[in-house]
C-alpha cells in the first residue's frame, strides 16, 4: 500500500550517533538579497533594525522609520523630518531616537503608524541635544542614549542622566547595562538613578561596539578591532585568527547567530563570521553579493535570517537556511555541469573548465576567492567520475585524469560525456562520447583507453545505462533510445535497435537511468518500462503511483540510501520509498527554492552523502544540506497592509490596537482592495495566499502568488476578511483579519424600515377602518339601492315577459309561416316531378301510337292498345302549368309575378324557362321539361338574356336565383 502525504515540512533522515551540528559543511556563501534605497524608496542610510511580534522588520532611516513585511515597503516620517538613528520596539510602541528629538509610533484608529514626540515631557533646559543613538529598556524605564546624556522614560516623566561623550551602552541577558568604561546598573527602588559599580581602565578611550554572553563569560567588542573576555571578574584579550583582518576593518557591530555562530560587521570588510573558537567560518562582503563593505547594523530576525543595514541599501543573508551559493569563477559566472567530492577536494565543472577547493569539516570550502582552476582543464566539462580511486573528467576535449592539480588525457576521440562500469570483475567502463562509444579499463593502476566500439552508428552517446541482461541503453535528445548489444569481446556491435513513438513511446523524447537496480526510460509523460516479451514499451505500473504520468520526467538520480532525486518538469524534489511492514510509505518533497535554476537539458544532481547535496545551475552551484533544513526556525505570519476604499484612499494601515475600531461605510463605498503579505524572508518569492470574505464568500480561495484582492459593488451588510499565507516548505500561517460593515442606503437603513413599519400600520388602519365606515354609510344605500333597483326589476320583469309573451306569439307565427313554406316547396316540388312525369308519359303515348300505326302484326298491336289504355289511365296530371306557376309563386315569393310586372315583354315559354333557371336546372335537365332540343334551350336562353337586356359578363342563372 502506498501513502502519499500532500505535503511534508521537509526531509526526515536518520541521524548518525554521536552526531553533533558543528560536524556538518556548510559549503559555499549563503543566499544574499539586496535592497537598494530605490527598491525600498527611502533613505541612503539604515542606522538600527528591529523586528516586532508578528515579524515586519524595522529600519532606522535617514528619512524616517522604514518597514518591511516580506512584499511592501513603507516610511513613516518623524516631525521634524529628520533623521532616525535608533529605533526600539516595546509591544505595541515602536520608540525612535531621532536628531533633536524622542517619541514613539504607535497605531491611530484606522491602524496606521503615527508618530508622538516626547520632547515636551523634557524639562526646558535639557532639551537641546543632537543624535539619539542608541533605545534600550531597564525596568519600567525607556533609556535613550545621546552623546552626552540619558533620558530614563517612565511612561510619565522624563529624568535627565549626564555622562561622559561616546560613552555607549548595551543590555546584556543578565539585565545589567554596559556604560563604556563603566558597568552600571539601576537602583532596586527604580529611581532611575544611575550608580557606579565598576570601572575598567582598559576600555577608557574605546567605544564598546557589542556585548556578547558566551557560555560562563561575556565577550566585549570594541570598535578599533579587540575583543576581550569577561571571566570571574577579569577582562583578557581574544586572541583569533582574524584578529588582524579585525584590526584593519574596525568592528562595526556583532549579532550572534546561534549558540556557535557570532558574525561581525565591520567598517570597511563587510561581515566577518566567526565559531565559538574564533575560527573563520564566512567572510561576506561585495565580492559575493553585498551592496557593499560598510557595516552599520546587524539584526538576526526570528527565522534566523541576518539583515544589514549599509549605506545605499539593505542586504538579507539567509544564515540559517540550508541552501548555499557556490561559484568558483567569481568574476565570470558560468554555469555549472558536474560536482565530485574526491580526496578532501570539492571539484566544480562548469563552461569554462573544473575548479577545485580544499573542503575543511569544521568551516566551508574557505570562500569562493580559493578555488584554483584545473591545468588543463580549460574548456566546456561535461561530467565527474569517480572509479577506482581515480577521478575521470568528461570533458570537450575528450576524457582525463584528474591526479595533483593537473588533468592528464586518456581518451583518443574528441568529446566525452561520461563513463558507466559495464564489467566490476574485469574493471571494464564503457565511455559514451560525441560519435559513438570507448571501452576502458583499468591496468597498471589507471584507467587507459582500451579500444573503439566498432559497428557503431554516428551518433552522439551521452545518456547510458546498462540493464541486468548486458542491453547497452542509449538515449538520444530527440531520436529515441537504441538498445545496443556487445560482443563478448567488448570490441563492436552485435545488435542494435532504435525504440521510440512508434514502439510504445509518447514521443522521441526519451531519456534513460539506472534505479533501484533497474533500468527506467523517463518521457514527457511519466515512466516507462521495456517489455520484453513483445519487445516494447510501456507505461510503468510501479512508477505511475509516484511520478504523475502527465508530467515530463528529466531526471532521476539515487543516492546512497536508496532515495530518488527528481527534476520533473523544471521542478526539484526528493522521493523517499520506505518499508513500513507490509506497506511502502511515499514521501514527495520539492524544493522549490531550485525550481528553473538547473541547466536546461544538462540537469544533475551530486547526493554526496546525508549532509551534501549538491546542484549544478546556470549561474553556478547550489549546497543543499538536508539535515539543516530539520533546524529552520521561525513561525510564518501573516499580515494585511493596507486596505484601500477603491484603489485610491488608504483606509486601515495594517495595525490593530487598543484604540483601532471596526470600520463602517457608507451604501456607495462598496469597493475595497485588500493589500497582504507574510514575514517570510527566505523565499518570500514562492509564498503563496489564500483568502475569504465572511459574508459574500463561502469558502477560502485557492492559493495564489497575487498579495492582493479587490471586491467591487458589494451590497450593504458586515464583512470579515481573512486571509492567510503557506511558505514553499508548506507552512502554513496564522489568520490576519479586518472586519467591517456597510450601511445600507436610506431606503435601507433602520430608520427607514421603522418608518416603513408605522406607514404600514398606518395603511393597515386605513385600510381597515376606512372601508368599514364607507361599507356602513353605503350599506343603507345598497338597500335603498335594492329596494329601487327591485321595483325596476319587478316593472323590468313585467316588460320582458310581457315582449316575451308578444316574441313567443310571432315566433309561433314565423314557425307555422315557415311549416307552410316548406310543405309549398314540396308541392311545387312534387307538381314539377307530375309535370315532368306527364311530358314523359305523353311522349311515350305518342310514340307507342306511332308504333301502332306502323306495325301490321295484331298481336303486337293488339299488346300496343293495351299498353295505350294502361297510359291513358296515369295520364291524369293533377296540376297543370297554370297550378304549378301559383305554387312557385308561394315559394319563390311571387317570382313569376314580380318577373311579368318587371318585364312584360316575356312570353310564358320565357317564364317557364326563367322558373327553370331559378331553380338552377341545367341546360340538359330543361331539355326534357321544355320539350325541345340542347340547341333549342341555348336559343331560347340567348333571346331571354336579349329580352332582359343584360350584358354578357352577367351570369343568367346567377341573375335568376337572385331576382
């Protein structure tokens, strides 16, 4: 089972017996950062430096009190506008020595920094003096020293004691204060009277720079270079290594470091830093990343950083932290290749050749300045080996020797890349260079150059690795990886074949290690491994739950005790497997203070041993020191700055105190900007911020680098914000806040909600009353209404069944008018049928009589008389014409009669004709009724169209059916 922590506070490894802090190298200079005036918009000069509870740094500056929270400077100017020589910090007060003055800072309501002058609580004839230059407190007594006088402050009154000009004094641990010459120390009733207790005639004419406890003794600094010993009531002189180099620079100021460690600022030589011995361990100064060499403070903040106070500028060491800086060629840095650590001597191979330096176990590598560059070695350096005893130099020209400061060559082809042992029981090694491969081995107590590999492609060989069935793997930048298989005689090629996207690979790009015993092939998605059963690649199952398979994987080096360093994607970590029973713990560390810093395409990793580690980057080489990274010190806090209504009008200053009060704005000031940063110093670069707005938002952000956030529009409503910071170890800090409210608008506000409330009771009074008076004043006129309105309707009532009644009888009327209409329509209907029937009857009598005449067969013609009489019989039309004209006229309403009175120009067969159309009879159907022909009917309907005299786009029948 694999356990895989988000994040871990850093490396935990075991510590060997007996092992003690001085014994580890810190090789190398520690990180500098530098902080010009421009950078911090202040002052030339930073005069004292101090650090108050949640971390901001403080300068003395010469344009007032400078601070820093790890993102924002800022300066606070005294009234006067002079200069700030000594600052103190007492909880919430931040006391300033200032030239002509004394006072304090201390946060208004808004939480901003302002200054309060003391020189009035100084009696009149007192207050006259130049320079405060040094704040301390005794007691309940604030204690500003000038040249030539101390002012005791109380909280009250302020009491006037004179000394001797350049006298100076410090508060040691013991709480006794140094004077100088004089050790002097308040009286037990706290009177503020200055006593003598002892005098030293050896201090007279010497300025006492720095005062130090030292196990069972104190150590004094003076300033022209000396430091004695306070022991059983004896000052002696330290005698030290650097006592001259003390002398020549003149001792500034000290600043001890850890219980080990005491640096020194000096006039003239930058920082001095010096063990328990007096030995040196560090020299720092512009050489190697100081502004400059004059040192005026020195301040160790609570992360163990030390900061420096120079003219033009502050610089930050970071003492304390694991990382060191190397570079061997000061003046032209190039960048770093390959670390060895062979006889004692740290050897760096970088663009322009391989330096070495003499490695001492109780101090560093004795400064960059005592590097010394290889003879013969001049050159690009590719790689460090060690085999044997011997140190092999991949390099340009070839490969070499490294023996007594020389480099001897032992290759025949130009271009060496490196070595890896193919044969332990032969001492074989096989040599990747720019065209092919070299076999060495080792004889007469060196390695020579035995022969070319034969058979070999052209191509450039310098990532090799050797697996357990003999396979020779060489990765190429962008061809692939070629599996190369040796003859027995380690003299040519047996076999040889390219692997890349096509077998199994994300892409060509395909590089090749050797870990945990095993061959792994890293891609730009995560780790592969050969199959051999189909001669193919794929995605490693055991690497895919370690390494994300999306990322690209560049290298992975395996130290000694079996943990995996990783360069994935530009990022640096170590991976730690350990077996923890019957599961396998993982731990993931990155370090993202070396993010991007290694050589792009040429990365490497020198794991030495448990305290060395070292990474070679494009401006020279880090020291990695992963037990130390165990001894970090400091809490990380957060801070809000400043906030800002809109992005113009600072509104809170980043200081709460007694006296700061919630903030309350007004409906239409609902944009702020939130300015925040956290006390980091080391690496305030990768610190990252979460934050939430308590009554809009509903959870924490995300982390991000942005110190900053603006709200806009918010509606009115009480608001928190918080915010918090994680450092790149993943720290986590505690909680800044700011709370405040914005009211509502007047429409909004309670005043405004009361008056609605008694509106609304108001109306609902109105509501209810009102209509209960109108209900009861219009109650009795309803009545009075009904009562009318009943008679109208009794009289209405009476009308209406009256006209109903009167409706009814026409209805009736109508109704019978209409039965009789009807039946009329039938009649007419039924005579036109008997008159067609008599037409049709005749005709056929007349035809059978016709036939009879012709026919001379009696019986035919005696069947033909029968059939006459059967017809003469049905022959009886009950109507005639004239009988059929007056039922049409009742149902046509007086059609024929209308159509004589309108034309009596017509003659009955144009009547008849006029009937037949009215009743929209086609042409063949009047045929019959008018016993004549289809020709007869068109002629007859022309002279009737003539008659009635209408035009020829008039319809006839249409003009009939509406007539």
């Amino acid at each position: 089972m694999l356990i895989y922590p988000r994040k871990i506070l850093f490396l935990i490894l075991l510590f060997l017996a007996g092992h003690v802090m001085h014994a580890q190298k810190n090789i190398g200079q520690p990180f500098i950062h530098n902080f010009t005036k421009e950078v911090s918009n202040s002052g030339l000069r930073n005069w004292k430096i101090s650090q108050d509870s949640i971390g901001i740094l403080y300068f003395a500056n010469d344009e007032g009190l400078l601070s820093f929270d790890g993102a924002n400077w800022k300066i606070y100017q005294v009234e006067n506008r002079t200069i700030l020589r000594s600052i103190f910090i007492d909880e919430e007060r931040i006391y300033a020595g200032c030239q002509g003055d004394i006072g304090y800072f201390e946060a208004d309501s808004t939480g901003t920094l302002c200054y309060h002058s003391l020189k009035h609580k100084i009696p009149f004839k007192d207050n006259q003096f130049a320079d405060v230059w040094k704040i301390n407190k005794y007691h309940e007594f604030i204690i500003f020293r000038t040249t030539d006088k101390i002012l005791a402050y109380n909280g009250d009154k302020i009491s006037i004691h004179w000394i001797q000009p350049d006298f100076s004094f410090y508060l040691n641990e013991n709480r006794k204060i140094y004077l100088n010459q004089l050790e002097l120390q308040f009286d037990d009733n706290s009177s503020g009277v200055i006593q003598k207790i002892y005098s030293e005639p050896k201090f007279r004419n010497k300025s006492i720079q720095g005062l130090l406890n030292q196990d069972n003794h104190v150590l004094v600094f003076t300033n022209e270079g000396s430091i004695y010993k306070y022991q059983n009531s004896t000052f002696a002189e330290w005698k030290t290594p650097n006592q001259q180099f003390l002398k020549e620079n003149r001792i500034q100021c000290v600043e001890r470091i850890d219980k080990r460690n005491i640096a020194i600022g000096t006039l003239s030589g930058g920082v001095l830093i010096i063990d328990d011995e007096g030995n040196t361990v560090n020299q720092i100064n512009s050489l190697n990343g100081l502004l400059n060499n004059e040192i005026i403070d020195l301040y160790l903040d609570n992360s163990g950083n030390l900061w420096i106070s120079q003219s033009n500028g502050i610089s930050c060491i970071e003492t304390n932290s694991p990382y060191r800086t190397i570079k061997p060629d000061n003046k032209n840095i190039s960048p770093g290749y390959a670390v060895k650590i062979h006889q004692d001597k740290l050897f760096l191979g970088t663009s322009v050749g391989l330096y070495a330096s003499k490695l001492n176990k109780t101090r560093t590598s004795e400064g960059t300045s005592n590097f010394n560059i290889i003879q013969g070695t001049k050159g690009q350096v590719w790689a460090l080996n060690e085999f044997n005893g011997e140190l092999l130099l991949s390099h340009h020209e070839g490969a070499f020797r490294v023996e007594e400061g020389k480099a001897i060559k032992i290759s025949k082809t130009q271009g060496s890349w490196g070595f890896i042992p193919i044969d332990d029981s032969r001492k074989i090694l096989l040599e990747g260079h720019y065209k092919g491969l070299n076999i060495y081995e080792f004889s007469n107590g060196h390695w020579t150059f035995k022969n070319e590999v034969q058979n070999m492609i052209d191509e450039s060989c310098r990532i090799l690795a050797k697996d357990s069935n003999e396979n020779i793997w060489v990765a190429h930048p962008y061809r692939g990886v070629y599996r190369i298989v040796l003859d027995e005689r380690l003299k040519s090629v047996k076999e040889i074949k390219l692997y890349n996207s096509k077998n199994g690979f994300p892409s060509n790009w395909v590089h090749v290690f050797e870990v945990k015993g095993d061959v792994v092939f890293t891609t730009e998605k995560g780790v592969y491994s050969y199959n051999e059963e189909n001669d193919n690649f794929q995605p490693s199952s055991i690497w895919a739950s370690i390494i994300d398979s999306s990322k690209r994987v560049q290298r992975l080096v395996e130290d000694d005790q079996g943990n995996i360093w990783s360069v994935i994607d530009d990022d640096i970590g170590l991976i730690t497997i350990n077996d923890i029973g019957f599961e396998k713990v993982v731990n993931q560390n990155e370090l993202p203070k070396l993010s991007g810093k290694l050589v792009g395409g040429f990365e490497h990793i020198y794991p030495h041993d448990r305290e060395n580690v070292f990474f070679p980057t494009e401006t020279g080489f880090i020291h990695y020191n992963p037990q130390k990274s165990n001894s970090v010190k400091g809490d990380l806090h957060s801070h809000i700055h400043e906030v800002k209504l809109g992005d113009s009008t600072s509104i809170y200053g980043g200081y709460k105190s007694e006296r700061w009060m919630e903030s309350k704005f007004k409906y239409y000031e609902n944009a702020f900007t939130f300015k925040f940063s956290a006390t980091e110093y080391s690496d305030f670069d990768q610190i990252e911020f979460q934050y939430i707005l308590e009554g809009l938002d509903e959870k924490w952000s995300p982390w991000v680098k942005k110190n900053f956030k603006e709200y806009t529009a918010l509606p009115h409503g009480d608001y928190q914000f918080k915010m918090r910071a994680r450092n790149a170890l993943g720290k986590t800090s505690d909680t800044d806040s700011y709370s405040f409210s914005i009211s509502p608008p007047w429409y909004a506000s309670l005043l405004a909600k009361l008056l609605y409330c008694i509106l609304g009771l108001i109306l609902l009074l109105s509501a209810f009353l009102v209509p209960f008076k109108k209900f009861e004043k219009e109650k009795s006129n309803i009545i009075q209404e009904k009562e009318e309105v009943l008679q109208e309707t009794t009289e209405e009532y009476q009308k209406i069944v009256a006209e109903n009644q009167e409706q009814i009888s026409k209805l009736q009327e109508d109704k019978l008018k209409a039965e009789i209409q009807f039946k009329n329509k039938e009649l007419a209907s039924t005579t036109m049928h008997l008159v067609q029937k008599g037409g049709l009857l005749n005709k056929l009598k007349d035809n059978l009589t016709a036939l009879q005449n012709k026919t001379t067969q009696p019986e035919v013609k005696k069947e033909i008389r029968s059939t006459l009489r059967m017809l003469n019989q049905n022959l009886q039309i009950d109507e005639d014409w004239e009988q059929f004209a007056n039922y049409f006229d009742q149902v046509h309403v007086d059609f024929l009669k209308r159509l004589k009175e309108e034309y009596p120009q017509l003659t009955p067969k144009d009547q008849k004709l006029c009937t037949y159309l009215k009743m929209n009879l086609s042409t063949k159907e009047i045929v019959p009724l008018m016993n004549i022909s289809v020709r007869g009917v068109e002629v007859s309907r022309y002279r009737l169209r003539k008659k009635l005299g209408l035009d020829s786009s008039v319809n006839l029948n249409d003009f009939m059916m509406n007539f």
